[in-house]
C-alpha cells in the first residue's frame, strides 16, 4: 500500500482547504468542508446532534472527485462520485453498542468504513482491506493534528479521507 497524509489545523473553518499528500510530498488531492442546509444547520447547532459536517475530496485542478452529503444531520447519507455520476446510499450498520459500519455499493462493488476503538478507519471492497487511516496526534498539544492514511492508490486514499473527515473526525 501506498503512504499519504494531511494536517488539519486546530483552527479550522469553513473555508480551510485541506491537501492531501503522497510519500513524495506531492498534492493528490483537496478536502474542503460541505456545508449543511441551513434548517440541518439550526438543528444541530440546538441540538449537537449528527456530524457538523460533510466532505468533498477535489482533484487538483478543483473537480470533485467525492462528495458526501446528508439529507438532515445525521440521516441519510449518500456518497457522490464523479465516475458514476451518481448519488449512492449510505448505510449505517451497527457493529457494536455505540460503534456503527458504513457501507455503501459502487460500481457493483461493496465497500465497508469502520472506525475501531482507537479511532482508526479501515476501508474494505468486497471485504478485503484496500486502506487505513489514523490520527498521529492523539493529544491536543500541537496545533495541527497530522492524519496517516495506507491506501492502494490516490482514488482509493481520498475517499476514504472523507469517510473518515466526515463519521470519525
């Protein structure tokens, strides 16, 4: 597998871009927040309830690539990818009492996001593992936290940075 990572300032907002690197140093792709709708907006911010929000993974040349998007905080994901063109349901599996699995088909394939007790995500198609990904800074002293990704290839590493951006992070 294939070594990539990203920073996350301590101070992000909206507007952070967010690169993702290979073990060459090289930009593959940008992660960049998608905004809820505004009445999911209102009820999380009542509520602090469901993630605050989705992720998007741009090429470098700024086409999607990824987009998760939810219908209400929450509920009802989907997963929208560029060589589909399509909007593909994401479900939510519990694995065990707190812990829960996306899962989602692409292309014929299934594929499985799972986060573990140590807040690692690993990625599997057709339940072989095709990437993982981890946070190098486990404690809050720097301002940056630094995000460890093994993935077989760029496509694979920047879908699941959203994955994990979005239901982990």
């Amino acid at each position: 597998m294939q070594i990539y990572s990203y920073s996350i300032p301590e101070l992000d907002s909206y507007y952070t871009s967010i690169p993702i690197y290979n073990k060459d140093n090289k930009i593959i792709s940008i992660l960049k927040k998608n905004r809820h709708r505004i009445l999911t907006q209102l009820f999380h911010m009542f509520l602090r309830y469901g993630m605050p929000y989705c992720y998007n993974a741009f090429s470098i040349d700024n086409h999607p690539i990824y987009k998760i998007d939810c219908v209400f905080t929450g509920v009802r994901y989907t997963l929208y990818s560029s060589t589909t063109s399509k909007k593909i349901a994401i479900k939510q599996n519990r694995v065990q009492l707190i812990e829960k699995m996306q899962s989602f088909k692409l292309n014929g394939d299934v594929y499985q996001f799972e986060k573990d007790y140590t807040y690692a995500g690993t990625l599997k198609l057709n339940g072989e593992k095709i990437a993982t990904i981890r946070n190098l800074d486990s404690t809050n002293t720097n301002l940056t936290n630094r995000i460890h990704i093994e993935a077989i290839n760029d496509d694979i590493a920047s879908l699941i940075a959203i994955m994990y951006q979005t239901f982990v992070y």
